[in-house]
C-alpha cells in the first residue's frame, strides 16, 4: 500500500497521508533507491541505539521531510525522539501550514524553539548571513535547554562545497561549533557516536543522496511536497529558507517528473534562489564553523 491518498486535497494542494509508511522493499529486488533508504535506515538506527538524547532537525524543506520519512519507516511508523523546528519567524506561510498539518498527521513530538533577534548575531557577517546565523543561536539555545547528545540534520553533500566536507555522525564543540580540519574518518560504515564531553553529535543521514535522489524518493514514495517547489507563473523554489532571503529560480516544472527532467539538464545551483550563497565568499563556512547546519 502507499501512503497517501491522493485523491483528497486541502485548500493548499497537499495531498494527504496516512499513517504508517510502507516498509522496505523485498529482499532481492533493490534498485538504487531502495539502497539510499537502506543506508539511511542503518544510520538512523545506528544513532537511536549509541546516543541518549536524540533530536530531529525539521527545516520543513524536502530534504527534511524525506529524512522524517525514513525515520517513520526505520521505526515502524513512529519517530522515536522529537522533531524540531528552530523557527525564525519568518518562513513562508506555506510552510508553517505544511509543519501544523503533518506534525499531527504523522505523529510527530514537535518541539518549536524560537531564534533570538538579530542584535544577538555577530555584525561582521554579511545581511543575509546575519539573517541566517540566528538560526545558529537558537540552536544553541535549544541544546542548552534540552540537553540533546545527537542532532539529526538533512543536509547533502551535494548541495553546497562546505558541505561536502561533512562526515555522517559529526562531532561538534562545546559551543556548537564545527572544526573542519579534525573530522574522524568513517571506514566501512564504523563511526564514530561518542560526542565529546559537554557536546554533541550532528548525524547526516542522507549525506549521500542528491537532489535528484530526494525528488525521485519523494516521488516513488508520494511524500506530501510544499506547493512552492512546483512552478508557478514561471518561477519556482529549489531550496526553501526564511522568505525575505530566499528567492524563486526560474522554471516551469510543475509536478516532480517535470523537476527530474529539469535537474537533468540545468547547470543551475540548487542554492542559486539562497542570498546569504551570493555574499562574500567565506559567508557560508564562517556560519558552518559556527554551528549552522
């Protein structure tokens, strides 16, 4: 069975989904998605089972929806630790529909942790990194607050060099913050899941996917989408943040096949829409360093 049924909509155009997700495919019969989900499952698993106090990062973006998806089915429909949104206040309306609707659809613990003003943010940082860094800052306030020992994070190698640099469980610093020339090296699938004393571990479970993976597993799956990632009038977003800094790409891809033909031929960036990507050239790394996800 699949998980939605599609043929009932909400004013916004989010299908609706029901409550457990299928389980994983047959043995024998896996095709390159089954292996990411498979992969994906085993990390997250591997996190639930090594570290006390675990938190999922929910950005309300696809790459966050998918990583809930898999956690849903790694758990037999059930998310065993919360999910929670660091809320700048300032996301899409879209987007704060799409949170209110399926935390309680998909049963999730929701925790919203709110950013503190922009005063709070190091001055030195271009606008719209400024912007983003409260983010960080509430996140560290969450941590401090809740005592996680493991942060569950959607991000992709794929998507931004910085990243690139990531390890699948990460160890952070005291104060959140992410050295990148120390990263333990993670052979045949063993890593390391001891935090360091008074910090924490961000795990990356879909660190090997692409874009084109996300669509094509949102699309196999029917995993509810924000309507925003389809075009409309021309334009449409590739990568969702908080509405003042984020901006639409051009395209006329509306539905996910259209998306998958699209990213097929486009040399675009997937963060080209992201101003805080189009400021100074260290603007990035300087708020991964400092703890952005």
């Amino acid at each position: 069975m699949h998980l939605l049924d599609t043929k009932s909509t909400n004013p916004l155009g989010l299908s609706r989904a029901s409550s457990v997700p299928q389980m994983l495919a047959e043995p024998g019969a896996m095709d390159h998605l089954d292996a990411l989900e498979a992969q994906s499952i085993y990390i997250l698993r591997e996190a639930f089972a090594r570290l006390k106090k675990l938190a999922l990062l929910w950005s309300l973006g696809k790459d966050s929806n998918v990583m809930i998806w898999l956690a849903r089915k790694a758990f037999f429909g059930r998310v065993p630790f919360p999910a929670m949104h660091v809320d700048t206040g300032k996301k899409f309306p879209e987007m704060y529909a799409f949170r209110d609707r399926f935390a309680g659809e998909w049963g999730l613990d929701l925790k919203i942790e709110p950013c503190p003003p922009i005063d709070a943010v190091d001055p030195t940082l271009p606008p719209a990194a400024r912007s983003a860094a409260r983010k960080t800052e509430g996140l560290k306030l969450a941590l401090a607050k809740h005592g996680f020992d493991g942060l569950i994070a959607g991000i992709r190698r794929d998507e931004e060099a910085t990243r690139a640099k990531e390890r699948v469980f990460s160890p952070r610093g005291t104060e959140g913050g992410w050295d990148v020339r120390d990263q333990p090296p993670e052979f045949w699938d063993q890593f390391n899941a001891s935090p360091p004393p008074g910090a924490h571990l961000r795990i990356h479970p879909i660190l090997h996917w692409t874009e084109a993976d996300i669509w094509a597993y949102t699309q196999r799956e029917n995993i509810p989408i924000i309507p925003l990632y389809l075009a409309r009038d021309g334009k449409r977003y590739r990568s969702l943040g908080d509405a003042d800094i984020t901006n639409p790409v051009n395209s006329h891809a509306t539905n996910i096949e259209d998306i998958l033909i699209e990213l097929e031929q486009t040399k675009v960036p997937e963060r080209a829409g992201r101003a805080l990507d189009h400021e100074t050239e260290d603007a990035f790394e300087r708020l991964r360093v400092a703890g952005y996800l």
